[in-house]
C-alpha cells in the first residue's frame, strides 16, 4: 500500500521546509533566465500575453494608458519574484514573503508555458502523450501546476 506523495514544501509555524530533490532544483533554476528575458520583452511579445491582461478590450486609447501606468509595476514586481526565487532556490527553508515570490514566479512560468501550449482553461484533462513533440512542455506545465498547488496549499495552511 503506498502512502501519499512526499511534499516538496511544508508550512513549520510561519516558516517552510523545501524538499525538492536537486534537480528539480536544477530545472526550476534554469528557467528563471528564460522567464527574466521574456519579461523585458513587454506584453507586445505573444508569450507573455497572459502575464499582461488586457483591462480594456474594446478601448484601445484606455488600454494604452493603463498599460502605461501599470507595466512597469507589473515587470518589476515579476522580476523580484524571480530573483528572490533565484537567491533562494537552492535554500531547505523560506519566509512567508519569500514562499509568496515563488508563487509568484512559478505562477508567471506555468502562464507562459500555458500560452505556448495554447492551454484553453486550467480544468482541461492534462493528458501526456509521449509521440506529441510538445510533451516535454505540457510535462514541465504539469510538473509547475503541482508545485504552485503545494506552494499555495502550504500558504493556506499557515492561516
């Protein structure tokens, strides 16, 4: 009989224990570059669409000044996420402000990836087919789902 899946993070008392093997660790590191050179692209880059939702659809001069006032926030709020995440990706044990960068950042890589793969709706069955050449996409999509899921779930746990 097999007992539950081991977690990767576990709340300790306004703390979190990090139990990724090492190369999960690995991968997560080796997307961070990716994602911080797609976020100086802008929202005018298709894959990063869903990192930059529009808050004016029918107005264009509207959405224009809102994109104005909001992108740099929005880039620099990211790109802290993703260096704290970088500074501490290797760390057993994170703070409540450094577990929610890494919501942060695994979120904004599971969107993007989301969007390469044209994924329609997060409830869509997650099926792996081995032949299609995007499966090692959706697998890291899935493999990012799972850990933004223990990343929250170890958040709610301490309220």
């Amino acid at each position: 009989m097999f007992g539950q899946p081991r977690r990767r993070i576990v709340p300790r008392r306004g703390r979190y224990a990090v139990r990724l093997p090492a190369e999960e660790r690995a991968l997560v590191r080796g997307l961070l570059s990716d994602l911080r050179a797609l976020l100086s692209l802008g929202p005018e880059d298709p894959r990063v669409r869903r990192l930059y939702p529009e808050a004016y659809a029918d107005d264009p001069e509207k959405q224009d000044e809102y994109q104005q006032l909001t992108l740099e926030q929005l880039q620099s709020g990211r790109l802290a996420a993703v260096d704290v995440l970088e500074a501490t990706v290797d760390a057993d044990e994170l703070t409540a402000e450094q577990i929610t960068a890494w919501m942060h950042a695994v979120n904004a890589l599971r969107l993007v990836l989301g969007t390469l793969l044209d994924v329609r709706e997060d409830n869509q069955p997650f099926t792996l087919d081995r032949d299609d050449p995007d499966a090692p996409t959706m697998a890291l999509y899935g493999y990012l789902g799972v850990l933004l899921e223990e990343l929250v779930e170890a958040q709610l746990a301490e309220l």
